[in-house]
C-alpha cells in the first residue's frame, strides 16, 4: 500500500491493474467499445481495436470480455501473437489443457463445433498483433473463424494492436475482408485527463483534494492525454508527497515526479527531492504555498467548476 493509508485511500488509484472500479470510460473507449460490442455481439465474426502504446486498448478490451463473459459466452484473451494452436486451445479450455491432451487444429475444430453445437458462443482476443511474425499465425486465427457447424459460427475474434498492425492484416490479405469493424481509441482530452485522475481517486476512497489543479493542469501537459502516462505521472507524484510528507501534490512534486521518470519536457536533468522543511518554518515559504494550494482539482471538479 505504502502511500494509501496516508491519505486514507483503500488502495493505489493508480496502479497498473485491471480493476473494474477503476475503469473510466472516456468517450473515445465508450465509443470503440460500442461499435466492438455490435460487431462481436451482433454480427459475430472479427473485428480489431487499434490505438497508440499504453492508450488502454488491453484495459478496455478486459473490461469488454467480463460482459460478454456475464452474458454466457466463453471468453479467452491471448496476450501475444506468438503462439500455437495448442496454445489457442489452451487458454480456450484451460481444463483440457490441465488434462495434457494435445488439441491440435483438428481438437480445436472439435471443441469448437461442441460450442457452437451447445449454442454458447466464443470470443478469443488476440492482442500485441503487430508483433506477429509472417502470416502464419495470423492463417491460423483466419482458420478458426471457419470452424462451427452449418448453421452457427463457433468463434468471435478480437485482434488489439499499435502501429503496424494494419499491415501484418494487410499481408494476410483474406483478413481485410473478414473485419466487421476497426475501432481505435484516441488519447484523452485535457478535460478527460483531469476527470480521469478525479475518478481514479474517487474510486479509491479519497474524500479530500489530493492533486491542485495547478498540478492537474502539469499532468495534462506531460502526459498528452495517455492513460499510462497519466498513470506513471500520478503514482509516482502520491510516493514523493508520501516522503516529503506533504498532504496535497502540487506542481512542484509533479514535477520531481516527472524528473524521476525522465519524461520532463527539453531533457532536463533528474531533480533532487528537497528535504522537508522543519516545523514552523518561514511564514513567507509557508504562505506560498498555501495560495498554490488553495483549489484542488478534487475539490473543483466535484462542484462543477
């Protein structure tokens, strides 16, 4: 927890993980969301989600699979492009896996069949697709979504990627018409971004102003409306004020924050943390920073200002 109980938060807020309270559906997640659900849900057959690194494609597509996963359907997620049939099978079915029965595309071909047979769906997320090598796995994946029965088409398929996955689908050429949708998640807005941090703090607890607003506005700026930015940015940002014991994260940590990261803008040097001042130091440094942390963007954006 290190930081948590000084604020009296139940957990980080900003840690990388897949909480589902800690989702935040921004409108381009809400948006791409939308048109995978149709696709995937309605249509069933493929689609593919593009977006930049640590825009929060695997998030969004996790929070995804859960509803699919609570409507009945057999969900699977594939972290990487790399692997076999067997592999597919696997994370398919994890207890035939466990049994160390080989699958092969002819065990898969069964066991999809049965789904599709027993009326219960599949959806696979294949994500990481730009780093498929050649075309074969990419086959392999195309294969799959001719497997079922003569009335109903055993597998849904998700493809998630970054530059250069458009590509690697190119290149198996018979994917481009197989796509029911392409959806891409943009970078946040500077307005996103600050409703962001505020949502994952409320989702931790937090009752108080933690961040000001003058701290809000530097996240905004760094970390350009990417989530995982914002997230590194404010993690860290929570450590530092935890060890220079300060109750509220200002700019001034922000940017020590940022110096630790190494994401300060023009490549300036690493900052020092400075040693906390000792009690009933100088009423003018005191003062100070008591303007600079006057409004907190908790504070402000709960009351709509």
């Amino acid at each position: 927890m290190v930081y948590a109980n000084f604020w009296g938060l139940s957990f980080p807020p900003f840690a990388d993980d897949n909480r589902p309270d800690t989702f935040v559906p921004v409108r381009s997640v809400s948006l791409a969301l939308a048109r995978l659900r149709y696709a995937l849900g309605t249509i069933r057959g493929a689609a593919a989600l593009f977006g930049s690194p640590g825009i929060g494609k695997t998030r969004a597509v996790k929070m995804l699979l859960r509803e699919f996963e609570a409507a009945g359907w057999l969900t699977a997620y594939l972290p990487n492009p790399s692997g076999t049939v067997d592999d597919i099978f696997a994370v398919l079915n994890p207890a035939g896996a466990n049994q160390g029965k080989p699958a092969g595309i002819a065990g898969l071909q069964v066991f999809l069949s049965d789904l599709a047979r027993a009326n219960r769906p599949a959806l696979l997320a294949v994500d990481d697709v730009q780093a498929a090598r050649g075309s074969d796995f990419l086959e392999t994946l195309r294969t799959l979504l001719n497997m079922g029965t003569d009335e109903r088409r055993a597998l849904s398929l998700l493809l998630i990627g970054q530059d250069g996955m458009e590509r690697k689908l190119a290149v198996a050429s018979s994917f481009n018409t197989r796509l029911d949708a392409r959806a891409i998640i943009e970078p946040m807005t500077d307005e996103e971004t600050k409703l962001y941090i505020l949502a994952r703090l409320k989702a931790a607890g937090s009752r108080h102003g933690i961040f000001t607003r003058q701290a809000a506005e530097m996240i905004v700026e760094l970390a350009r409306g990417n989530p995982r930015q914002v997230n590194r940015l404010c993690d860290t940002a929570l450590v530092v004020a935890f060890g220079l014991e300060s109750t509220q994260v200002g700019p001034e940590i922000v940017e020590m924050a940022a110096g630790d990261l190494d994401i300060l803008p023009g490549g300036a040097p690493f900052l020092l943390w400075p040693h906390p001042e000792p009690e009933g130091g100088g009423e003018e440094g005191g003062d100070a920073q008591s303007d600079d942390h006057a409004e907190d963007i908790l504070a402000g954006l709960a009351s709509g200002e």
